[in-house]
C-alpha cells in the first residue's frame, strides 16, 4: 500500500464537524448559483455546437444519486440486474427514433412543455385528462424527490456524523438553496419552452461534475484501495455468498425482473416529467436528438463500468450489506481517505441537486397549470379584473406566482417522504416504484400517437385504472413494510382471499415485486383504454385534435374564414405554453371564441350569398348592410388580442405569434374592403384622367421594391390619351396588375413591361412579364371570385380587377405561356 501513501490524508478533519461539510456545501450550491447567473446572462456565448452540448450534458439528469449511490447497493443485493435501469434508456434511443420525432413535432408545433400538456392537446384539450396526468406524475414524483433528499442526508450523515438534527438542519438549508435556484432560474418565466439557459448551464456542469467524480473516484477505490479489479475479482470468487453480484441469479425470476426494469427505465426515460422537459421542451433541433443518443449511451456506459468492483469492495471490507446505498462514501472513509469520500458526497449531491432543481420545476408546472388553476380560473373570473375584451389580466400573476410557490412545496413534500417513510426503504426500491408509477402515463401517450381511435375517455379511465393497480401491488406492500398499515392484507389478500393479495396479484404467476406491479397495472391499463374508446364517441373538438395531431386537413369553411380559424389556433398555441391546453382552450373561447365565431359565420353567410347571387344590386345591399356588424367582432377580437399580449409578455415567440394574429385581422380587414369594392364595382365616379399619369402613379408604388428585387419596369405611353373614368378605381386597376406581375417574376431576372397606345376610339394597355406564367387548368379559374393560389390571398384581385374594367364599359384578357410569362390586355373606351 505504499503507492497510495501519497494520496492517503491520515487527518479525518471532516468526521464530527458537519458545520465545516455544510461550509463546503453552501460554497458548492454558490457556485451553481453563479454558474445558472452566467448562463442567464451570457445567451450570445451559446453558438449552435455549445447548445448541443449543453443540450446532451443536462438529458444526463436521468442519472441521479440512485445512478450514484443506489446502483452500488441495487449491485450488492441484485448482481448485473441494476444495469437495466440503463439499458432500458440506449433500447428507447436506439430502436425508437420515429417516436422521439413524433413527440418532438407535436411538442414544437403545439408548444406543450409537459407530459400533461401532450396528452391533454392529443386528446381535444381534456382537463379531465391532463390533472388526472399531473396528480400521477406528482405522487410518483414525490418518492423520487425523496430519494434524492434521503441519499443527501444519508452521505451528510455518513460522512461529518453528529447528532440526526444537525444533518436534517443542513439538508433542509441544501434543500432551500436548491427552491432558491429552482425559482429563479426555472420559474422565472411562464414559458417553459424557452431556452433556460441559467438552469441548464448548472444542470449540465452537474452532469459534468458528477460523472468525472464519479469516475475518479470509483478508480480510486478499485485501484488504490482495492488493488485492482482482477485482485477484487478474485478475492470475491473466493467467496461462495458473493458471486449473485457477478450474475443474474440473485432472485427466483431474475430474466423477468430484468425485462420488467428495461421496459420501466425505457418508459421513464422518456415520460418522468424532468426527461420530458431536457429531451423535448428544451430541444432546439431534431438533429441534437442523434449527437444526444451516442453521447448517452457513452456516459450511461461510463458511470457504470465501475460499479460492480465498487460493490464488491464494499461487501469485502465486511460492511453492512443493508448500507449497501452507502459503500461508495463509507470504503474510502473506512479506509482512511476523507478527501475522496468529500468528492464522492460532492457528486453525489450534484446527482442529487440536478434532479431536485428539473423534476420540482417541471412538476411545478403540471400542478399549476392542470390542479391548482382550474379550481382558481373559476374565482378570477368571477372576482377578478375584466378587460374590455372580457379577459382577465389577474392571470399571469396568478399562475406565475403559483409556479414559483409550489416549486418549495414539491421538495418539502420530497422531504417529508424521506424523513418519514423513506427511511424503510433502499434507493433502489423508492426508485423503481416511482418508475411503474410513471409507467401509467405510457398507454395513453403511446396509443395516442399511434392509435387513431383513442380517445379522452379511454386515457382517463386507463391511466386510474392502471394507478390504482400500482398502488395496491406496489405502494401498499412498501406502507406495509414501513408499518403504516397491517401485512394482513398484503401477506393473505382483502377478505383472506389469497389470489387477491398485492405481493402475488391474481395468482397467474409468481414474480418479484416490480414485475407483479409493473405487468398488470400496465395490462390493466391498456385494457380499459381500448374498451372504453371502442364503447365512448370522441368529442368534435377531440376529433379536430386527432385530424390535427396526424397531420390531416380540418376544414375551416370558406377562404374567408379560415383565417379567422388560424388565429384561434395561434392564440391557444401560445397560451398553451403558459397554461396548458385544457385551460388555453378556455380562456380563448372565453376571450375570442364568441366574436370569431360570430364573424366566421357572418363571413360564410356572406360569401356563399356572394358567389350565387347574381344580381349585382342584391350584393351591394347585403355588402352594406353588414359592413358593421362585420367589424364589430373584429374590434373585439383585437382587445382580446391586447390582453394576451399581456398575459404572455415574457414570451418572444408568443409576441411573435400575437403579431401574426393581428397581422392575419389585418388580412380580414382587408378582405372585407376587397369584397365591398367587388360588390360596389359599378358605382364610379368619372372625371378626366390623364393615362399616362396614372398608369406612373402605379409604377411608382413597386419602384422600390422591384429595385430591391433588381427587376425591370419600363412603361411606355403616350401623354395624350385622356380616359373617361374614375381616377381611384383605375388606379386599384393597374395596382392589382402590376402587383401580379411582379410577384411572378424572378429576382435579378425580372422584366415587366407596359405598353399603352390608342386604337380608334378605345385605349390598349398591356402588361407584360417574363415570369412563370399560368398553367391551362388555372388559367380558366382567375377570374372566379375566391379562387387564389396564394397562401393568405383572398382571391379577390383579378375579380375586382374585371369587375372595375367591366364597369367601365371595357374589356380584359389575359394570355400566358407556363414557363415564359403572361400578357393582361386591359381595352378601355375613351369616353
């Protein structure tokens, strides 16, 4: 052992001074705190190859103090059975790559931020659907906060000793820093999809931290400590009781428990609310999900290759094989090396902090969104402040301030849990529960994307029946073993009807405790979400929700209204980031909805009226007699539109978006004004006009933008033709025109010509281009009123254009070759 003299500290300066572990512990948590500071501030310094990195490092979330200390004690008592809980996330990487594509297209078209959010967009904005979700994911996730409070006292407790209240007092004061972050950095805003560039530069230095520590000092203790990993190897083949940590064969059905862990860890890669967050919110291309399966796969390998021999080294130095979780602290300790032990509790209390800091935040949400605001959405809007467009500009606080509290309260609950029942329990055991009770969520998500005839029904009643299940297979056994209530029930079944017991469900077969609760809370569950889809009828909203979710078309009616439907899918997508899909539905309809409903019918009525009627006179009278009331659903849509910009003033994207929805009332607007000049055509006001000036005037609108695009205009005409017409509506004429040409021409390469001359008593006007031209099939359609092209054009321009021309006793044609360009020839009489 001289080799390791060198490295050996004889002074243990650390055992009985815990103020001085907290001393190193709170300049530990500064740090994090300076680094989340940093990160916050210095966005521009994450160019596209940081981000990725940043990206792939904080997914490492997954491996927490369980990764840290529990695999050790899982090894100890399970042998090889403990990497499951790592192959399960490399099979969903590696044979899963359409589905990780598929969530990440709806979480980004959507901009859902939870799990709930997903399922509650999949299935029609169900509220039901999405605070059943939540209140899953939070007793699952409160264990699992648990956990990692317990192996922070733990570690605390092992490595300074004292009394059990001066390592509470400091894993509670560890935990309040952590809530201070948390809120911070993580609910400092209400859209979570956001990039959190302060929370996940402390996340991924966490994940950094941890598995260089990790690695460091596991080599420390095979090598220096233990000799090697052949002398360890040896010395415990030497030992009959041992040789269960080398193999599968620690329990009676080892095959099925590792296939129960692999689909559990599989499942929680993906849906425990903290992974959801890294893998998806906060993804910000779909070609980071490839560079995050090989660096996950390398770092799961890595912080694994040494557990095994850590174990083993544990088990020979003699020490208690029921403090498994703890052989990581306690071998170099015990072998007189504090200052390894010290980075060992530094990294696992960054496996620990990483996962408190993520899972609380992203649990937050849920609870917020889909528990806590619809038992508060319904007092704010019966006490709180209206808007004038009848929205309520309380809300923000509420669910901000919401967020920001409940982040506290998800750890204290954690910390409850482990001060008073998780103290029964190994980390192994705490976190496989969590895993099955996580497992719930995954029938109606998976059968969601895949299943076109799933409904909101069948995932409610799914996901209860599957919890319940997993509640009394699995979390009635553990307060059985706790003592907080009797064996009786779990050992002989309710009523001593044994095939009923917890521990052995139904009697069909026998099976460790994961897989009897992880197989029929799953079977169960998918069972009651086809039978009640197939026996319920999906809503029209959640039908919508599907044809959205599938990519199919939803029609919207006419040209006109279907802007009035993109604005209303714009608005609750942006909602949705703040407050969910269920309650962003609710408050649209509440906002909205009723106007743009009003204005969507109106405009149908209208426009169907418009393109069979044919008595121009009837037109004009219907176009005036709803004028009005045509923008007075407008106007209210656009106060509704103030008040979300306000609701969601800490979003870029959701002001974006917002804009594009007044941008798309503007387009309404404008449509209107389109189909009163369409319908009033004939109503003109003539004078003397000068063709060659208003021909100029036209020109002189697109010469800056055709000197943008280097495209050509030469006009030629002669000065002395003079039109009986109107000036304003000859103008609309030749604006309308050009403005074709010039959307049809190439940039650098276009050439619009105008040629105007007199023939007798008319005037010849030709505009010609040199631009795609028009096909056969579309060329017989240009002039049908609301037939376009064009995304967001109303179909209203070359009608008009015919309209106004033939209005004035003229006459219009138009002549193209695909491919080469078009000629519009507009005669006009003199007088």
């Amino acid at each position: 052992m001289s080799r390791t003299n060198i490295a050996k500290i004889k002074i243990d300066f650390m055992t009985g001074y815990p103020v001085l572990l907290l001393a190193i512990l709170v300049l530990y948590l500064s740090l994090l705190f300076l680094l989340a500071y940093w990160g916050e501030k210095n966005s521009k310094w994450f160019n596209e190859n940081r981000t990725r990195l940043l990206y792939v490092l904080s997914v490492q979330v997954y491996c927490t103090s369980w990764t840290f200390y529990g695999s050790i004690g899982f090894a100890s008592h399970f042998g090889l059975e403990y990497l499951a809980v790592y192959t399960g996330p490399v099979i969903v990487l590696f044979l899963s790559d359409s589905l990780l594509k598929k969530i990440l297209k709806h979480v980004k078209r959507e901009g859902v931020s939870t799990v709930s959010d997903f399922l509650s967009s999949r299935y029609g904005g169900s509220r039901r659907v999405a605070t059943t979700t939540s209140i899953v994911l939070l007793i699952a996730m409160v264990p699992y906060i648990g956990l990692q409070v317990k192996a922070l006292s733990n570690s605390f407790s092992v490595l300074a000793g004292g009394s059990e209240k001066a390592y509470i007092e400091a894993t509670v004061i560890a935990l309040a820093f952590l809530a201070l972050i948390a809120i911070l950095y993580g609910g400092r805003y209400l859209d979570f999809t956001r990039p959190q560039l302060g929370l996940l530069s402390t996340v991924a230095f966490q994940s950094f931290d941890k598995i260089v520590l990790f690695l460091f000092a596991s080599i420390f203790v095979v090598f220096a400590i233990g000799g090697g990993p052949q002398e360890i190897f040896k010395r415990a083949l030497l030992e009959p009781q041992l040789r269960p940590i080398l193999s599968f064969g620690s329990t009676d059905h080892p095959h099925l428990m590792w296939v129960s862990i692999n689909i559990a860890s599989a499942i929680a890669f993906i849906f425990l609310p903290r992974q959801f967050h890294t893998i998806f919110v906060q993804n910000r291309s779909e070609t980071d999900l490839h560079t995050l399966r090989w660096f996950s796969m390398l770092y799961l390998l890595l912080i694994n290759l040494f557990v095994i021999p850590v174990a083993l080294a544990g088990e020979l130095m003699h020490l208690p094989v029921e403090k498994a979780d703890e052989f990581f602290l306690s071998v170099p300790l015990k072998s007189g090396f504090p200052i390894v032990a010290l980075l060992v509790f530094i990294g696992g209390f960054s496996a620990a902090a990483a996962m408190i800091l993520v899972e609380s935040i992203a649990v937050s949400k849920m609870l917020v969104t889909d528990v806590v605001l619809p038992v508060v959405l319904p007092i704010i809007r019966k006490h709180g402040r209206k808007s004038a467009a009848g929205l309520h500009p309380d809300l923000y606080r509420v669910v901000l301030y919401s967020t920001r509290l409940s982040i506290p309260f998800i750890i204290l609950m954690g910390f409850l849990y482990a001060y008073y029942i998780g103290k029964y329990f190994m980390l192994v055991e705490i976190g496989l529960a969590s895993f099955v009770g996580v497992a719930q969520i995954a029938p109606a998500f998976l059968m969601g994307i895949f299943f076109k005839d799933g409904n909101k029904s069948g995932a409610f009643w799914g996901i209860v029946t599957g919890t319940l299940i997993w509640i009394y297979t699995m979390i009635l056994p553990s307060m059985a073993k706790a003592g907080i209530i009797s064996d009786t029930l779990v050992n002989y079944g309710p009523f001593g009807i044994h095939i009923l017991s917890p521990v052995n469900f139904l009697g069909v077969f026998e099976a460790d405790p994961i897989t009897n609760a992880l197989f029929w809370s799953l079977f169960f569950n998918f069972l009651t979400y086809l039978i009640v889809s197939s026996l319920r009828s999906p809503s029209s909203a959640e039908n919508d929700s599907v044809r959205k979710f599938f990519g199919e078309e939803t029609q919207t009616g006419s040209t006109l209204t279907s802007e009035i439907a993109r604005i209303q899918s714009d608005i609750e997508r942006l909602l949705t980031i703040s407050v969910g899909p269920s309650i962003a539905r609710s408050i649209v309809e509440e906002g909205f909805t009723r106007d743009s409903t009003r204005l969507s019918k109106m405009l149908d009525d209208f426009t169907a009226t418009l393109e069979k009627e044919k008595r121009l006179a009837s037109i004009g009278e219907l176009s005036a007699s709803i004028a009005h009331d045509l923008r007075s659903p407008i106007a209210a849509i656009r106060l509704s539109l103030g008040d979300l910009e306000d609701l969601s003033k800490d979003s870029t994207e959701s002001q974006k978006t917002i804009q594009n929805a007044k941008a798309a009332i503007g387009r309404i607007e404008r449509l209107i004004n389109d189909i009163l000049w369409y319908s009033r055509a004939d109503l003109l006001k003539k004078s003397k006009v000068n063709l060659a000036r208003s021909l100029s005037d036209a020109v002189n609108l697109f010469t800056d933008e055709a000197k943008r695009r280097n495209v050509k205009i030469e006009l030629n005409c002669d000065d002395s033709i003079i039109l009986d017409a109107d000036s304003t509506r000859l103008n609309e004429i030749f604006t309308n025109v050009l403005l074709n040409a010039l959307e049809a021409v190439k940039d650098n390469d276009g050439r619009i010509s105008i040629i105007a001359k007199q023939v007798n008593d008319k005037s010849l006007i030709e505009f010609t281009d040199n631009g795609k031209g028009i096909s056969n099939e579309i060329m017989s359609k240009i002039f049908v009123p609301f037939f376009t092209t064009k995304q967001g054009g109303t179909g209203l321009g070359l009608p008009i254009v015919k309209r106004l021309v033939n209005a004035h006793g003229g006459e219009i044609s138009v002549q193209s070759i695909e491919g080469k360009g078009t000629t519009v020839t507009i005669v006009l009489p003199l007088q």
